[in-house]
C-alpha cells in the first residue's frame, strides 16, 4: 500500500525524562488526539554513535548556541572558560549523555502536515518559555541557563523534527523499513474520505 498524499511522516522521540516521569500515555494520547496516526513506535537504549548521528549539527549551530551561553555565563557573572563553539559542542555530548541515561520511545507520526502539527504541540525547545498548551510548557520548567549553569541538557520531554526531510532522515536512522506499519485508520477515513485499500474516493 502506498502513501497518500496526506501521510506526511514526523520522527517523534520520548526522552528519558518522559519515560522516568511515567508521561509516555500522556504524551501519546496528546498525538493521537490531532488525527495523526502512529505508524511505527519502539522503546530501546540509545547508542552514542547513533545519538550524535541524529542530531546532525554544524559549526554554525554549535556557535550560535555557545555565544548564547556565554552572554548567560556573564550575565550570571561566571568565567568563561572556552571557546563559544566548545560550548555548542557540549550541549550535543550533554545531550547524548542524557539520551542514554535511561529507555528512550521512537515514533513515526503520519497525517496532514504531521511536521508542522507536532512541532505545535510539543512546543519551543525551552521549557520554561514555551507556550501553554504545549508539551514543554504544560509538563516541565526547565531553562537553558539552568541547564548551563549546572552543566547538563535541558530537560524538555521530547524530540521532534524540525522539517520533512529531517523528518525522513531521522526516520531512517532509527527504523527499519519493515517497523514502520502501513494501515488505514478509522480517523483516516473521515478526516482524509479514503477507502480501505487506502486510495481517495
């Protein structure tokens, strides 16, 4: 069966905090709720090659993310003791250190616009400026300056792609092309009218 037009696919992963927080059916429900469905999901520790493969950054990434430590560090009035872009760098060693601290839940969501939807309801990357109503702003307080201050990566629930082709990448980095299930939902017939050999009518 192949994908219809509608069936943008996002890569979703629940963090450690999310899992230790028993938040995994909380978060889920949140998806499902939308009309997305989930096509592929599985819970496994995270390897470090994999992890720092996954998040896929540059040095430009890495700069602009250590010069916003170091204006927090002076503002804070903390020595800096690096390089900005060393900074950059040790939020994605942070992050993966977090990662493989305990299971991780990997997901495939697909619907109209799953990218867009979901980035919505998870929120901004930071907690504690994160809007009401969304996953990062409703379940947890954290903040880049705190997280910098006591060297560690933000705890903020959740990770989900950015753009398709992130989407895709990140898809086929963690999933095996026989995980990822093709199947009609009941919501897909009402929301998208399609048949159950899963063509437009």
């Amino acid at each position: 069966m192949e994908r219809q037009p509608h069936q943008e696919r996002t890569f979703v992963m629940l963090k450690p905090d999310a899992v230790q927080r028993g938040l995994m059916g909380d978060l889920i429900k949140r998806f499902e709720a939308t009309g997305l469905k989930c096509s592929a999901m599985k819970m496994f520790n995270a390897d470090e090659k994999r992890l720092f493969e996954h998040y896929n950054k540059d040095d430009e990434w890495f700069l602009a993310k250590g010069n916003r430590i170091v204006e927090d560090l002076k503002a804070q009035g903390k020595a800096v003791e690096k390089e900005p872009i060393e900074y950059g760098k040790d939020i994605i060693r942070a992050n993966a250190k977090f990662m493989m601290s305990a299971p991780v839940v990997a997901m495939v969501w697909e619907g109209n616009q799953a990218v867009a939807v979901i980035k919505k309801l998870v929120g901004s990357t930071e907690p504690a400026t994160s809007d009401v109503g969304t996953v990062r702003g409703d379940y947890t307080v954290d903040s880049y300056s705190h997280a910098a201050v006591e060297d560690r990566a933000v705890r903020n629930l959740v990770h989900c792609s950015d753009e398709v082709s992130e989407a895709e990448r990140e898809i086929e980095l963690w999933f095996k092309d026989e995980e990822v299930m093709c199947y009609v939902t009941a919501q897909e017939r009402i929301m998208y009218d399609v048949n159950l050999d899963g063509t437009n009518e």
